[in-house]
C-alpha cells in the first residue's frame, strides 16, 4: 500500500509545494531543509507497510502471529520430548526391572524413566524437549546407581519429539479453521481436531466409512510420515474428549508406500556418486512430504525433475520410480516415504 511513497517521490511532491520564485535546486536551503524530511517520511512510510502486513494471517509472523490466532483460539504447539523406549538387562543378560523416575544418558542426553512396558522395557522420556531426543540411539548409562543392572540400551521412538510450531504450520492451521468452519461434528471439525495434537501434521477424515455414525480419521507426523502407535492413542484420546455424543471415532496410521528410484546419471566434474545420491534422497523426502494427503499419486516427471535438479546431475538416462516409468498411484490411506534409491553412473 505504501511502496509508492519512496524517498524521491515524497521529496518531489514537498518541493512542487514551494514557490517557483525561490531556489528549489539541490544544495539549495529550499532542498537542504526538505530532504532530511523526506528521508524520515519515506522510512515511515517502510514502516507502516510493515505494521500493516502484520494484522493478517496470510503475512503475519511470530508474536504477533500468536496473538492474530489466539482470537480464534488457535495456539501454536509448544515443544515436546520425544518418548523412547529403553531396554535393560541383568548380569545373566535377562530382562531386568529398573525403578520408575531412574534417569540415564545416551550421547550427552538425559532420559528418565516413565512407565513400564513389559519385563526390562520401558518408556522414557527425554529431558531436553524438541526433535534432539529423536536421534540417538544405542547404549544408556544409569545417572544414578541402580543396582544389579549390567546394561541397557535406548532402541525404538515411542512419541517422536517435536520443536516449538513453526509459523507455517501455525498458519496453515489457523487458517483451516477461519476458510473451513467447524458445525458440529463436521469433517472440518475432525480434522482440526486432530491437528490440534502436538505431534500431527496433517489428517484425513472419511466420514461414514463403517457405516452411520462411524467415522475415521487417518493421521501422519509432522514429517508427514506414518504416526506412531503412541500417537495414535494421543489423538484418539483428544477427539474422545471433544467429539459429538454418538460418534464412533477410529483413528489410525496412514500406511506408508514406498518410493523406490533406479537412473543412471551422467556426473558433473568433483562430484560423487555419494554425494549426488545423498542430495537426491533430500530433494525427494521434501517432494513426498509436500504430496502425502495432497495428491492421489506420486509424480513420475516430478522425480525426473528432481533428478535433473541436483546438484552434479548432469543427465539422466533409464529413471524408474517403483519399477515402471509412470506415475505411482496412492490409496486413500496411503502416504509416500523414500525407499531405495539406486543412482549408477
């Protein structure tokens, strides 16, 4: 709105305003005394446009981002830890008991122990929140003394842990539930429900799938890839809570496809096969992201572009995706996740 109001443009409407009996050139008093004047007003100007991006959803951002959707009673996910499970034995390598509220380190992070699973398995949780507790793997060593234990281990992620929402994802959120209002129970309804839980990325509701009454809803990660088992029962537990009386409510994991890709490059010079090939899988787990409950299908000539798009990739010849050269179908409940890529030269 005020991008016309440059410095020249407001220092040119000031000095037309002046009489054409006085020296208006520049060096002059006239010019000296205005153009310090413009300067302040063309940097006003700058300002005011920003302010003004500022009270809409669409181009709003951090704090200010918070407050535009917490009048509609949208707040943006705080920071989780991730919940892991840890595995322990004792000296006759057999599963062992260790003490609820126990605390053990794995690649300078702490993880406490929450909740039994079986004999010697156990849920834990990461004491720093954010996606860090996600990564690790391999031995745990006991903080404090535990008697009789001789070794444990931190294998599978239960929960995965998830950083403080993004302003995208914020966004994206808020203004699904401003363009598709919630009534009762509606798909809107469902689907906002279950984003709300920290963790979710994105969800699908099919509503009658079982019959009247019935509905389903199909969740991935905020990495859009199928949910954990731990998450599932997160947002099931939520929508029990604040679904309509008479709902029957099934969430489950999308299932997830794997992408399989086979080419032949031709390398540009100082680069690797490695080194492309790793570039690729990156390019391509961003795509798939970008397609699960998106598209119905997986683009053939999307990943051909991928291809010629990475760095070193010169050209490409017999490209493959799953083993055809066409397009891959997804099911209604399916979500794309990168399987084996297989680059020669």
């Amino acid at each position: 709105m005020y991008e016309s109001q440059s410095y020249d443009v407001i220092l040119k409407r000031m000095l037309d305003r002046v009489p054409i009996t006085l020296d208006k050139r520049e060096g002059s008093v006239v010019y000296d005394a205005l153009a310090p004047a413009a300067a302040e007003l063309a940097q006003m100007y700058i300002e005011l446009d920003g302010t003004l991006r500022l009270g809409f959803g669409e181009t709003t951002s951090g704090v200010y981002l918070d407050r535009r959707t917490s009048d509609r009673g949208v707040t943006r996910k705080p920071a989780s830890p991730a919940l892991r499970k840890g595995m322990f034995w004792n000296g006759g390598n057999q599963p062992f008991d260790v003490p609820i509220g126990s605390r053990y380190s794995c690649e300078q992070l702490n993880f406490v122990v929450k909740a039994r699973l079986t004999a010697g398995q156990y849920e834990l949780e990461c004491e720093a929140v954010g996606e860090s507790g996600n990564s690790v793997f391999g031995v745990l060593l006991p903080i404090d003394y535990v008697a009789g234990l001789a070794c444990a281990e931190l294998t599978d992620v239960l929960l995965p842990g998830e950083d403080t929402e993004s302003d995208d994802q914020l966004r994206i959120r808020f203004l699904q539930k401003v363009r598709e209002p919630g009534t009762s129970g509606n798909v809107a309804d469902y689907r906002r429900w279950a984003t709300e839980a920290v963790g979710v990325g994105a969800a699908k509701v099919v509503p009658l799938w079982d019959g009247p009454g019935t509905v389903k809803v199909v969740i991935v990660d905020t990495e859009r890839q199928p949910a954990t088992p731990s998450l599932v029962s997160d947002v099931a537990a939520h929508i029990e809570e604040v679904r309509p009386i008479g709902a029957a409510v099934t969430v489950v994991s999308a299932i997830g496809l794997a992408v399989e890709v086979a080419a032949t490059v031709t390398l540009a010079s100082g680069y690797s096969l490695q080194m492309v090939q790793d570039s690729f899988i990156q390019l391509l787990e961003a795509y798939l992201r970008e397609t699960a409950f998106e598209l119905t299908y997986v683009s053939y000539a999307r990943i051909g572009t991928l291809l010629i798009g990475t760095s070193g990739v010169l050209d490409y010849t017999g490209l493959t995706v799953n083993g055809s050269t066409g397009n891959v179908a997804l099911q209604s409940e399916e979500v794309p996740v990168v399987g084996a890529v297989n680059l020669g030269v």
